[in-house]
C-alpha cells in the first residue's frame, strides 16, 4: 500500500489505523518529504485482500490523503 499524505493533521488518524491492522502488517517505511510539504508511506501486508481494501479505504477518506494499493498473485493467506 502506497499512502501520500498532503494534509499533516491526517497523520496521526492513519497511524491509529495502521496500528489497529498490526497483526497484517509485514513492514512500514515513512518519507517526509519537506521540499513538497508531502509525506511519503509505504506499508507491507499479509492479510485477505477484503481486509487490505477496507484500510485502504479508511485511509483514503481521510482529508489530503492518497492511496494505492497492489496485489500479488499469492493467493492464501495463512
């Protein structure tokens, strides 16, 4: 999941999400990027797709927040 933060005020929701979704996720990596007043978030996943989707979409709801997020073809989830 690709997360771009334009609104700071966003942040501290999506952490609390990210937090709730703890068991799934693998690894995370922020980038502030000061030049652009933008951050930058990548989030690794091991969960069922329906459960990816709903916290891609509570993340993307938020205001000044952008989300995109990619599947592998693995399809069990264990």
């Amino acid at each position: 999941m690709s997360i771009i933060v334009e609104n700071g005020e966003s942040v501290e929701r999506i952490n609390a999400l990210l937090h709730e979704s703890g068991e799934y996720v693998i690894g995370r990596m922020g980038i502030p990027y000061r030049k652009r007043g933008i951050s930058i978030i990548s989030v690794a996943l091991d969960a069922p797709q329906n459960t990816i989707a709903a916290l891609s979409g509570k993340i993307g709801s938020l205001p000044g927040v952008s989300v995109k997020t990619a599947y592998s073809g693995v399809t069990a989830y264990e």
